[in-house]
C-alpha cells in the first residue's frame, strides 16, 4: 500500500488536524491498488489526487464537479503527479446524479467517497453546493459505498447556507440505523465563528 498521508499532527506547534485533514488521515490506509473510489466534489482536484494515488495502480476514481473549470483544474492537477489518464473518470455532472451516472457495476464497490462541501476555493463562490442535492446524493451515495466502505463528509457551517446544510447532514447522520452505519463527527467546539466540520460514515459488513 501506498504511503500517501502525511504525519499526523499537522504543523512542527503540534495543533490538530483541520476538518479535510482528518478525512485524509480517516481514509489513508483503507485503500488498496485496484480499489475504486469517488470523488463527489473534485475542486481543484487535492482529494481526487489523493484517491488516485491511493488506488494506483489499477484502481478506479469517479470524480464530481458541477464547474467544468474545476474538473480542468483537477485534470492538471492529475497530469502534473503523474497519474493514468484512464485511472479516474472527470464527470461534468452534479453528485445528486450519481446513480445515474456510474456504471451499475461500481454500485456497492466503492471503498471510499468523499464529499468537500461549499465552494471552489479561489472562485467567485457563486457556485456552492445546495441542501436540496447534497442530502439526495449522501443518501445516493451511501447504497453505492461497498460494505466495510468508508464515507467522509466535509462541511462548512460558516459559509452561506452552509449552516442548514450542516443541519441536514447531521439529521440524515442521526437517522441512520446503528446496525447499518457507524457515523462520527468531528469538529472544533471552542470557537465562536463555524469551522469546518468532518463526518465519518462507516457502513457495516
Ligand atoms: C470545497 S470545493 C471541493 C474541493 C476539492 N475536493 C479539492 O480537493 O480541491 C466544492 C466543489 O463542489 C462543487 N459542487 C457544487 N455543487 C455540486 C454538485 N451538485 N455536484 C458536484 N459538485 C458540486 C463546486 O463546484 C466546488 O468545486
């Protein structure tokens, strides 16, 4: 198995890891060369190289992104690390699509998904993801996770309507039956403004 994850302390004064560290440092190691995987959100493409390297060689990335400019920044991103064009799929479509969109082989074989909430980071922030089809595609994407498949969830309660989108991510989370799931949640609780939350969901054998 690959080494892609990094110490995990995140700087030399030893504080702890940000919100999208932790669902690195949650899913470093659960993958295997050959694995698949889905990016539901690719941005500008940290995550989806992330899985890419952790797959390869052999595996299978199916990464979302609504912004055709994101999916472009991604791509360089993957050509610039070296990865095989053919190892991940850039899909130009919402993640609320995916049951639609991915081959009916990939449904309950994916190992790991992960969904980074809010908006391109260096855009106009006019384009963020929605309650309305993020909760559709979390709940989509929980049937497409293989058993024993982990889940992460990145939110930003700060960021405009990200604070009723948080509220829907941890209603869907508190609806889940414990004997299909095991979810967590970690986040920052001595800070007034609303920092970035990591949820981990973990579906069972
Ligand atoms: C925080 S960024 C993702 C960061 C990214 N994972 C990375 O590693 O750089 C959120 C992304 O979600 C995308 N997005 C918004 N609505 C979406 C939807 N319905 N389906 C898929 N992607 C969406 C935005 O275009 C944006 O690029």
């Amino acid at each position: 198995m690959k080494d892609t994850a990094q110490p995990l302390i995140s700087s030399p004064e030893g504080d702890l890891p940000s919100a999208v560290r932790w669902a690195h440092l949650l899913i470093h190691g659960r993958l295997r060369p050959g694995d698949w995987a889905l990016d539901a959100t690719a941005g500008n493409g940290h995550d989806t190289l992330f899985l890419a390297q952790s797959v390869s060689p052999g595996g299978r990335v199916f990464a979302f992104d609504v912004q055709a400019a994101a999916l472009a920044q991604t791509r360089a991103r993957l050509v610039a690390a070296g990865i095989d064009e053919h190892a991940v799929e850039l899909l130009n479509c919402g993640h609320e699509t995916l049951a639609d969109v991915l081959p009916p082989d990939a449904r309950g074989r994916v190992q790991v998904i992960m969904f980074n909430l809010g908006w391109l980071p260096g855009s106009d922030k006019s384009v963020i993801t929605e309650t309305s089809r993020t909760l559709p595609a979390i709940r989509a994407a929980l049937e497409w996770l293989a058993p024993g498949g982990l889940m992460t969830v990145v939110v930003y309660p700060g960021h405009e309507g990200g604070a009723d989108e948080a509220l829907g991510v941890a209603g869907l989370a508190g609806g889940l039956s414990p004997r299909a799931f095991e979810v967590q949640h970690i986040r920052l609780v001595n800070r007034p403004a609303c920092p970035p939350e990591c949820w981990a969901f973990w579906k069972r054998h």
